[in-house]
C-alpha cells in the first residue's frame, strides 16, 4: 500500500468522527470557550472545514489560500461546509497519482508564502493538527453541556459505554 492509499484509508476512517464530534457540539453555543485566549467552539469547528478547502485547494492546484471568510451562523452550515470539503478530499486524493501525491504545493495567508511542503507532507501535518483540534473540541463538549461521542473506544457520554 502505498502512503497515499493509507492516507486516504486513514481519512476515510476519521472525517466521520470528526463529523460525530461536529454535531455534538450544543449549536447554541457556538461562541463558548473555556479560557479567554482559547478559541470559540463555532470557531474551531470552522477551521477544520476551512483546512480541508486548503487541502483540496493545494492537492488541485499547488496553491491554497487560507480563506478568512466568517464563520457561518448555524452548526447545520459549519458541518455541512466540512462533509462536503472531506467528500471533495477523498476524490481528489483517490484520483492523485504518486506523482502529485510527492509534488510540492505552496500555503498561502493574505498572498504571503507561509510554507511550501510536499503534498504527502502537508496532508498528514494537516491530519495531524486536525485531530489536535477535533481533541480540544471534545473537552469543550461537557462544559458547553453537550455530551462526548465516542472517538477511539467508547465514551462515558454514550450509550452502551463503560
């Protein structure tokens, strides 16, 4: 297998649970946050769906411009903004051939170059800061008064949980 199929076999795997977290969040409280240097839940939630537009974006065209486009108003919006970039990612990544797959791609913020990373590189990195997020999201869920689901094993918060 190649690093590009465990990558896409990785994602399909986990953009579900992100999915699962997404939606436990209370829509209500999207501006909730824990710390006033912390980030807002909404916000967050926001930022995973844009970092999958970024992927798509660099895997497509070599170039992703982080977008800074408000957060929507409604969870409904922020999730289905996520289901459909994590769609549009699988395609692109089952449809890239090894050689995109190692080709650089340039991360852009306001038209300033951030990094140039190969694309391999830049999707596990994302990945990995994605499920960073996901986990800082799934603390703020007791607070906000959602409940947690389960993301590697089960949760307390489920039904059927130990």
């Amino acid at each position: 297998m190649s690093t590009r199929e465990y990558f896409s076999k990785t994602f399909t795997r986990e953009w579900p649970v992100f999915v699962k977290v997404l939606r436990a969040l209370p829509a209500d409280k999207l501006d909730y946050k824990p710390h006033e240097k912390s980030s807002a839940a909404g916000d967050i939630a926001w930022f995973l769906a844009n970092e999958l537009g970024c992927l798509n974006a660099a895997i497509a065209s070599g170039r992703s411009d982080f977008p800074e486009a408000p957060r929507p108003a409604t969870l409904d919006a922020i999730v289905s903004a996520y289901e459909k970039e994590a769609r549009d990612l699988e395609q692109h990544v089952s449809a890239a051939d090894d050689a995109k797959w190692q080709s650089k791609a340039g991360m852009y913020f306001r038209d300033k170059l951030i990094t140039e990373m190969v694309i391999e590189d830049l999707f596990w990195n994302f990945l990995h800061d994605a499920i960073h997020h996901r986990g800082q999201l799934s603390a703020y869920l007791r607070p906000m008064g959602g409940k947690v689901p389960a993301i590697y094993g089960p949760s307390g918060d489920e039904k059927g949980s130990l």
